[in-house]
C-alpha cells in the first residue's frame, strides 16, 4: 500500500517535535498541524495514530495530545546480580553530578542548571552555521587530534594580547567536562593527590574521583584561593596539579583578585606544579570586563588552560579548547587520541563560524544584560522573602549565586523538599571535595524572573517556619 508524501512529512514532522520535548509536553493541535502541513484532517488523524502506534504520544481527552512518559523498563524481573562481583567498588560518586544533567520536568521552576536556559541560547546563530558547515564534505572526513587550526587560532588569540599560546599549543575537546577529564588522566596518576579549591565544581570533583585521585581541598576567602594554605597544600601532599576557577568560580562566584593571580603563579612556579585553569565563564562577565586569565601571565609553562563554548552558546555546542607547552602538551595530545580520535568537523567548523559572525558579539550583549536583570531579580525576591535569614554576595560573572543557609537547616533536606514543591535547586555539599563549610543552596539565575521569584517565594515558605 501506498502511503501519501503528505502523512510522511506529517509524521516525520511530529517524531521530531517528540525527540525535542520532554515527556509531558502538549503536542500542536490538529487544527494547527493542517495549517502548516496543508493536509486534511484525516492526514493528522492518522500521523496521531501512528504515533500512539509507536508508543510516542498519548491523547488525553478533552486536554489535546501529549507526549507519553518514558515506559517502564522490559527488563523487569531480570536477575543482574551478578554484575556486583566483576565490576567491583565504583570509582567516584557520579550520582549528583548524573541528577544534576537530568532534564527536570516541564511545569518545574528551574534554580539550578549549568547552561543558557533556550531563551538565551545563540540558536539562530548555531543553526545556520551547522547547515552551511554540513555542506562542505572535507569536514567529514578524519581530522588532526588537535582540531582545525582556525579554531586553535581563534582560541589561542582570546586570551588577550601578548598572548603566550600560539595555535599549535591549542587541542580541541568534545566540551569542557571531557577536557577536564581528560587532564587529570594525562597528568596524575592513578592514586596521587590533586589540589582543588573548596567549594568547587562538582564536574571536576566527580572527574578526580572517576580517575582515582585523591582530593585534597584548599580553602579560599573573597579574593579566591588562600595563598598560604595552596603553598603548605603542596608541601605536604607533594602534588603537582591544582585545579582552579579563578574567575566566577563555580559555585561561589568567586574571583581571584589581580595581586593573589601573581602569587598562585609564583606558588606553582616554586613547587614545579600545574595548575589547570577553568575558564567556564569568561563570556558571563556581567560588570566591566573579566580579569585576565592566570594563562596571561604565564610565561614557563605552568597552567595549563580550558576554555569551552557551550556555556556562553548553547549546552549541544560540544567544544571546548586546552592549551599547554612542554612535555604537557604532548602527553595532553597523546591522551586526547586515545579519547575518541578528535571532534566532528563539521561541529568545529560551525564553532568557528559562530564566534567569527558579526551576531555573536551581539548576542553575548543580550546574554549579558538579560543575566544581569534576572540576577536583580533573584537577589529582589531574596531580600523581600528571606531578608536576613541567609547570607550572599551578589556574583559579578557567572550564573549562580552562593546562599548561605542557617546552620540548622539541611540543604540536602531542603533541596528534597523543594523538588516536591516543583522548584530545582541545588545542594551545596555535592560542590565541597571534602567535608562542607556549612549549609549551602546553589541557585542559578538564568531563569525568567517570574520564574526565579515564585521560586524564591516558596523557598522562604519552607524555611521561615524554621527560624
């Protein structure tokens, strides 16, 4: 029998619409899909069944078509305990970090994420460039390890003038995270400690623990990490890489101030040490202009330097660059082809083409404005909910903002309670290495601000009855 173009398309059409939604999602009504398909009535109503067919959607009379919940596993009454004994004890705790990725549900009030909300996303940019990039067929084909070399050109020159990389210094990676990873594989051994600021991101943390290192936390105080405390960290661990967010840490929204920079690079110097350098939000500078980079000032080889694309565009924007010289570089490269080889071309070549449009200094501009707004609102509804029952500085860069909590109440609890209530948020102690400083929330203002306010709202009506 055959089936009518039309149907296809309106079929195709839908299963796209449903790979794109999250389950739940109310699906463009009949009436609407005739308008843009130019089909009947009976088209749609067989795509629907087709669809239903599948186990794709579901109809709810009286409510329209949504997308159906995720079935329940086939494998139900399988015995896999055996698994237990060959796998062994895991490796790292990757459990908050795999909660923290989920997509939360679509009537949630978001406060914690770790990218653009879609809103803000360089989409328009992103989707043109990936169709003139998918036309050219050179970029199919296999790549250097080390990327495309514009992109390591245009990497390279973003860390300002007199820059110490050059483009051959410069590997692409699949995003931030598996260049973090990948790091700490190439340049500690399994066993070894590694230096982190404490609190810390927990990508990082979950990183060093999934390569089996130890990790060894290093206090900071408002002008970034303790000098005193990183020199004795070294001395008597005997570790040679320090992890680092010297601008707009993640999570506290700390930044290291230009005289404590030169003393960590004069401290690594001393202990013939590394420092990995996460550059997670040098676009996210929402007050002038970010400090430079502790890579700006390194003029022997010491930091080794990371800087991903997918914060300040959009999170399916898998780039990233590190930078190093030195026996570091080639031990990096010779890590990063055991990886997966090297990036697609085509997603580096839309990379470049992105950073290199006239719209992306532009849309960085609306990033930038729009952050700060909706930073004022969720410090606004802070202040009007909670006044002084929690403790904050307002961040300068970045997207989070660090509450402090009263001592008596638990952010794990907490963070539970407000997922009932339909508000994502953050518990501080997955981003503490080692034993927390406190009870802490992480709360991410990318989102609108009526969203962020009702959500601060129902916050402070869980935590006022406790004080």
């Amino acid at each position: 029998m055959k089936i009518d173009n039309r149907l296809l398309s309106v079929i195709q059409s839908l299963r796209d619409a449903v790979a794109l939604a999250r389950p739940g999602t109310r699906l463009p009504s009949v009436r609407t899909l005739i308008k843009e398909h130019h089909v009947s009535p009976a088209t749609v109503e067989r795509a629907f069944a087709q669809l239903v067919g599948e186990g794709l959607i579901e109809p709810r009379p009286g409510q329209g078509t949504f997308v159906r919940e995720a079935p329940e596993s086939a494998s139900e009454g399988s015995d896999f305990s055996w698994q237990s004994a060959p796998l062994g004890a895991a490796r790292g705790d990757s459990g908050f970090l795999g909660k923290l990725l989920r997509v939360p549900p679509a009537d949630s009030l978001i406060l914690s994420m770790g990218y653009l909300p879609p809103d803000l996303q360089a989409s328009g940019l992103l989707a043109t460039a990936l169709r003139q990039a998918a036309g050219r067929s050179e970029l199919w084909d296999r790549l250097p390890i080390e990327g495309l070399e514009p992109l390591r050109t245009w990497f390279a020159r973003e860390i300002g003038n007199g820059a110490v990389f050059s483009p051959h210094d410069v590997i692409i990676y699949g995003g931030g995270q598996a260049a973090i990873a990948s790091i700490f594989r190439a340049l500690v051994p399994p066993g070894r400690p590694i230096l982190v600021e404490t609190p810390t991101y927990t990508g990082a943390i979950s990183a060093a623990r999934a390569a089996g290192l130890l990790l060894v936390p290093v206090a900071m105080d408002e002008h970034g990490v303790r000098p005193e405390l990183l020199a004795d960290a070294f001395r008597q661990t005997g570790a040679r890489v320090f992890y680092s967010q010297p601008t707009f840490s993640n999570p506290s929204g700390i930044v290291m101030s230009t005289e404590r920079r030169a003393v960590v690079l004069d401290i690594a110097a001393k202990a013939r040490a590394f420092i990995v350098e996460d550059d997670w939000a040098r676009d996210l500078h929402l007050t002038g202009i970010a400090p430079a980079p502790l890579a700006a000032g390194d003029r022997n080889g010491h930091v080794v330097y990371v800087r991903s694309l997918a914060k300040s565009a959009a999170p399916g924007l898998r780039v990233a660059a590190v930078m190093a010289r030195g026996a570091a570089l080639a031990r990096l490269r010779s890590a990063r082809g055991s990886d997966d080889f090297f990036v697609s071309g085509p997603l580096q070549a839309a990379a470049l083409a992105v950073v290199s449009a006239p719209g992306w200094k532009r849309h960085l501009s609306a990033v930038r404005a729009a952050l700060i707004e909706r930073r004022d609102a969720l410090v606004g509804a802070l202040h009007v909910e909670l006044g002084n029952c929690v403790a904050f500085q307002i961040p300068t860069g970045g997207m989070h903002l660090w509450l402090r909590l009263p001592d008596h109440i638990s952010d794990i609890e907490l963070a539970t309670e407000m997922a009932r209530q339909g508000v994502v948020v953050s518990a501080g102690r997955a981003w503490f290495p080692a034993d927390p400083e406190g009870s802490f929330l992480r709360l991410t203002y990318a989102s609108v601000p009526t969203s962020l306010r009702e959500g601060i709202r129902r916050i402070g009506q869980v935590i006022k009855p406790q004080i």
